[in-house]
C-alpha cells in the first residue's frame, strides 16, 4: 500500500522534494504534508488529490497522489 505526494513550483524548490511515495499511508492530505516534510504548511498552500482539488481533511486510500502548489496568479 502506498501514497505519491508531490510537491510544485515554489514549494518544490522549498522543501527540496519533487516527488516521494511513501508505504505508510497517511489518513488525511494533512497527515500526508507532516508525513513527508517536517516544514509548517504555508496558509496559502493548495491540494489536489488524483488531479481534483481537496481539503486538507480529504482522506486518502492506497494508491492515491497528493500534489501540492502554490496558488495560480495570471495576468
């Protein structure tokens, strides 16, 4: 059993963690973020579960992929 979290843009460089899968698998997306980096979430930060946008108490089966990014501006 196993969970992909990946990390974007900013939060990529950030944190120094494109893409890891872990074999315990988190309860929440929340449990997923302290699971895999030991850095407090910034306020702004945005999830998506298997390409549809979550909460953070979203909660996660095997075989899920959790991205994380910051908000999208455009001009």
């Amino acid at each position: 059993m196993s969970v992909t979290v990946k990390f974007f843009a900013g939060l990529r460089e950030q944190i120094g963690i494109e893409e890891i899968r872990t074999s315990n698998v988190p309860t929440t997306v929340r449990d997923a973020w302290q699971q895999v980096t030991d850095r407090p979430r910034p306020a702004n930060v945005l999830a998506a579960v298997n390409h549809e946008y979550v909460g953070f108490e979203h909660h996660l089966t095997d075989g899920d992929e959790v991205a994380f990014f910051p908000p999208v501006t455009g001009g």
